[in-house]
C-alpha cells in the first residue's frame, strides 16, 4: 500500500484553478491514499461569512467530477479539505473521494481561533472508513492539539489517520503528530500547506514540512518549508495493529480506563499564577 501527500499553496478564492492543481496531482501521483491540505480548495484566510459563502461546496457536488475520474483512472483515494456547505451552516471538512465518488466527510471538531466566527463545531463525531481493506480516519490541522481526538480514531482501530492541515505554529503540529503516532502506533499524513495569505490587514505564514510518520514515530518522508511537493511512500498498514511498544508494554491493553474515568468530567482548575 503506497500512501502520500500533495504539499502545495492554494490560492485565495481560485477553487477552479485549486481544483486543477489537486487533479493534475491525483494523475501523477502512484499513491493508494493522497492527502491534500486544509481549505486546499479555498484557501484559508477569510475575513468575512460572505466571503466563506462564495468559496464553500457540497462534498458530493459537481465540482468532484473531474477528480473522481483522475482517482478512478488511478486506483486512488484522495482526502481533501474544503469549505463544506450544508443545510444547516458552513463546516471547516475534509471529504473522501475515491473511484465511485464521495465516500464521506469529517467536520473539523476543534475549531482554531477565527475559524469560530464562520465555521461551526464539527459535529459528526470521528468517522472511519473502510477503503482498500485499510481502516483510516481523518482529523484537521488543529486537532492534532487533542490527544483525545487521535485516540478516539485509534480506538476504532484505524491504521492510518490523514491529516490536512493549515499549520501557522512553528514546529507544533510536526512534533504533536509524531508523538500521536508513536503514542497510538498509527501511521500519520501530515499534509500541510506552503506560502502566506495577506488578506483584509491579516497575515498567516504557513510552516510547510509535511510528513508521513510511522507507528514507531519514524518520520518516512518530509517535504520541505516551502517546496510544492508531492510525495508517498511504501507502507504494510498491519504494522499499526501491533500496539506493544516492548513484549511487556501494549499501549491499548494497558490502559488504565476505570482511573481516567474518574476524572472524566472533572472541572478545568487552573493553577494560580
Ligand atoms: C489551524 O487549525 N488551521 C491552525
């Protein structure tokens, strides 16, 4: 099984050409499963509700078409963000696409910063999808924050968890998802974006370096800072069903449940400063 990434700077409200570039991708690509960044389809630095209205579509809409061809013709299932229109509002997702279409879609859980004020809560849970005879899942860019939101994927037994993403931390989500690898024993595919977006007195650099990570936490392959990059790599997705870190130790049998759960509704207490 070849699993990959496309690395790549979407242009603000250029779906059309975004569209093209991502599909010209899908056909050059060898990958069973490519992922593309966050908002790939958009962009991502909004400054208003109308403007997020203009660039959102149907995960299922026509504009799926062409790619569908290009994954069919390829054997290839891409995931893709994007501004999601539905009938109750707009949602930061990412769809699934393969050969006979759209498979499903994730709505972003974890909602960063000014996502807020134009995105709502994702509210589809964490779904798996069977593809391939793999398991994976999908979280976006700030989630990697929420050991609980890889966890929850984990523990439905996913091998692979794909991950678009808009990173403007330096340095935090390529820690974080290594560590979410080696601590859940999936492979990880960070799909970041490159280049910056200067729009309505507001600016985002993105941090590039995009990377597929192993259960063991070996990085398989990085892109670099600013590079459009399209990579992938040879894995056997069984590897992250061995959950034992040495012959004693395994991650998921071990846990401790009946003590984290009595904590489970406790109330956040800050220290005093
Ligand atoms: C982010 O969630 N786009 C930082």
């Amino acid at each position: 099984m070849r699993i990959g990434l496309y690395q790549f700077a979407p242009e603000f409200a250029k779906t059309e050409k975004n569209i093209r570039n991502i599909t010209e991708a899908v056909k050059r690509s060898d990958a069973d499963i490519l992922v593309f960044p966050e908002m790939a389809l958009s962009g991502y630095l909004f400054t208003s509700r109308e403007e997020v209205r203009r660039a959102a579509v149907r995960p299922d809409g026509p504009w799926i078409n062409g790619l569908r061809e290009a994954a069919d013709k390829q054997g290839c299932y891409v995931v893709i963000g994007l501004p999601e229109l539905s009938d109750d509002g707009f949602y930061n997702s990412a769809v699934l696409i393969g050969p006979d279409g759209h498979v499903g879609t994730y709505r972003k859980v974890h909602l960063f910063y000014e996502e807020k004020s134009y995105f709502g809560a994702g509210n589809l849970g964490f779904p798996v999808f069977r593809i391939k005879g793999l398991s994976l899942g999908i979280l976006i860019c700030f989630d990697h924050m929420y050991p609980e939101a890889a966890r929850c994927l984990a523990l439905q037994g996913v091998e692979v968890i794909c991950h678009p993403s808009n990173l403007v931390l330096p340095e935090y989500g390529q820690l974080t998802t290594r560590v979410r690898s080696i601590e859940n024993r999936v492979f990880w595919i960070l799909a970041n974006r490159t280049g910056s977006e200067e729009r309505g007195g507001k600016r985002l650099a993105y941090t590039g370096c995009s990377q597929i990570t192993a259960p063991d936490g070996k990085i398989l392959t990085q892109a670099g800072e600013k590079e459009e990059e399209l990579l992938t790599v040879e894995i056997d997705p069984s590897s992250a069903c061995d959950k034992r870190v040495t012959p004693l130790d395994d991650l998921f049998s071990d846990r401790r449940t009946d003590v984290y759960s009595r904590y489970l509704d406790t109330d956040v207490k800050c220290p005093d400063l």
